[in-house]
C-alpha cells in the first residue's frame, strides 16, 4: 500500500516486522511503557469493544489488534498524532477493526457511548502541569509529559464512564503516583485487582508500574511478579523482548 509520508516522518516496524507505524522525531514517539500496557492488559479474544485513551500516533491500538478482534477505538487530542495515526491505521490494513477518534477525552463518552466498553486503557502524561518555563519548548512534547489537556482524575473518570460493569481499566503509570491512582479508582466505582512494578535492572527501585482495576469489582488486589527491562550489559531481558517481538 502507497504511503504519503509528511515532512520528517518516518516508518517504523513494529513487533518485529508484523506492522508498520508512522513517527517522527517533531512529536512525542512511543517507548516501552506502550510495549508493557499493550501486554499487561486483559483482552476479549473473539469479539467485544476497548477503548484506548491518550492514543498519540496510534501505538497502543496497533499492539493490541495483534492480541484481540475486538473492536478498538483509539481517542487523541492532538490533531498531528491523529492524523499520523490514522494513517498507520490504514497502512497496515487494520480501518475496519481500529477507529481513531479526535477528540478532548473528557469530552469522548457522550460521543462514543456511556457504559458499554470491556477494557479502555491509558498511557496519559505522568507529569503535573508546571510553568511555562520548565516545559519543553516543543508542545507536543509537552502535552505528552504534562497534565497540561489532561489530568490523571480526567483519565480515570472518562475510563469509569466508558466501561460497563466488570469492564476492565487498565493504565501505565510511575509508582510515586500509585496511591493517587487508588484512590481515584476506588472514587470512580474502579476497583484495583492486579499490579506490576516495571524494573529499569535488577537491584533498582521501580520506575514504572502497571494498574488493572474492575469497574464495580470486589476488593483484592494480586501484586504480580517483578518485571525487569534490561540485563547487566544493557540488553533487554528475555522478557520484555518476547514483548517488543511479539512472541
């Protein structure tokens, strides 16, 4: 399929070589905490519907038709990562199963429907929104690493508005924030049922954790095994390449 690259894009590969994605380095490019969230969370298998939110260039919902048939619908704000996602979309075949949407998320649940999605995940900014003159000079970049559209509260309470009961909400995060994001959980009927703490090397704190809770679910959380993202000699583990490869 013939590809219109903008001005400094790019095609890269993803899962090994299964599919195609565009980036550039003008905008806020995918890292493995996409890689983990897309492999972390619960899928429906065969059919359902999943909503994925801060979508950026369309990552998340590339990773994880590679995992479900069910229908995903990626929601961004930034009219650039939109389009860039879209297009990928297209390249790789995939319009029939992935919408994007353009679209504030705080705004998106009376667009696509209240109550009636299995999983929505979230890889939102990790960063408060602080003055202008800390923030990266680049807005794209800004609007990715800052609570500048929104916040962590917007994120969890657009996620309990898409989900039915028992849906599944899934998010990546870092740990400094965890007890933040149980409790904004718990005050949108989102109940924690499994954590994973993302290790940089074996012997380092965590700097990155992956939460997945149930909408109106029962208390009890399982704390599931460390995952450690690089070896001594800064390859990645036999994990987490399984992960970027797809296996």
């Amino acid at each position: 399929m013939d590809l219109d690259l903008r001005e400094n894009e790019r095609l890269d590969y993803l899962l090994g070589e299964s599919l195609r994605i565009i980036q550039s380095p003008n905008v806020f490019s995918f890292s493995l905490d996409a890689v983990l969230l897309s492999w972390f969370t619960y899928l429906p298998v065969r059919k359902g519907l999943v909503v994925d939110l801060c979508s950026g260039n369309g990552v998340i919902p590339l990773f994880l038709s590679r995992r479900t048939c069910a229908k995903v619908i990626g929601v961004e704000i930034q009219e650039r990562l939109y389009d860039m996602a879209i297009r990928s979309v297209a390249y790789n075949q995939l319009s029939e199963q992935i919408e994007m949407v353009h679209c504030d998320l705080k705004q998106v649940a009376p667009i696509i429907g209240f109550e009636k999605y299995d999983v929505v995940t979230c890889n939102p900014p990790y960063f408060l929104d602080i003055e202008a003159s800390n923030k990266n000079q680049n807005p794209y970049f800004t609007i990715a690493r800052h609570e500048v559209m929104c916040t962590l509260a917007d994120c969890v309470q657009t996620g309990s508005q898409l989900l039915k009961q028992g849906g599944k909400f899934s998010i990546v995060h870092r740990p400094d924030r965890l007890i933040e994001m149980f409790t904004l959980m718990k005050a949108n009927r989102l109940e924690p049922k499994r954590v994973q703490f993302i290790y940089p090397k074996q012997g380092r704190e965590a700097n990155m954790v992956l939460i997945e809770a149930a909408k109106d679910g029962k208390p009890g959380v399982k704390v599931l095994h460390p995952v450690v993202v690089y070896e001594e000699n800064d390859t990645y583990t036999a994990e987490v390449s399984r992960m970027i490869n797809g296996k």
